[in-house]
C-alpha cells in the first residue's frame, strides 16, 4: 500500500458536504482533514502498488460534488512514529 494525499478544493459553503460524502462513499481514505488556504480539505489515501492514482483520484474525488479543484501529493516514506506531542 502506498500513501497519496490530496488537496481538495471546493464550491463555496460545500466544504462540509464534501468531506461528508468522501467519508461515506471512498473506502481508501484514511483522514480527511479541513484546512485554512488555497484549498479546504486535505485527504490521505491508501491504495495498492499497481492501482492507477491518477484514475483513482479523476473517477473517486473529483466527481464528488462540490469539488472544484484538487492537487496529489505522493508520499514515499514515512519517517518518524511519534504522537506529534
């Protein structure tokens, strides 16, 4: 499994909605996080090796209703462990 995380830009006032339906609908999201600045959530996915990220994120989160916008991130290592306290 490989981590991703996308930047969500959305409608005005369909923040919430969106972030609502991508936690009922999108079964590769770990978290879904607002956020302050150009875009308004910031989500973290799992997916296998060989899937098609660029497919996952056209056909899973932005025919998502209100999306406007989104911008990937891939991450290739995780470092560290702690609790962030």
């Amino acid at each position: 499994m490989r981590a991703i995380f996308v930047q969500i830009k959305c409608e005005m006032g369909r923040a919430y909605h969106v972030a609502q339906e991508a936690a009922d609908t999108i079964t590769e999201m770990s978290e879904l996080f607002s956020t302050s600045g150009q875009y308004d959530l910031l989500g973290k996915f799992y997916l296998d090796a060989d899937r098609d990220i660029g497919l996952f994120v056209t056909n899973h989160i932005q025919t998502l209703k209100g999306v406007k916008d989104t911008y990937t991130l891939i991450a290739f290592n995780a470092f560290g462990g702690g609790t962030g306290q």
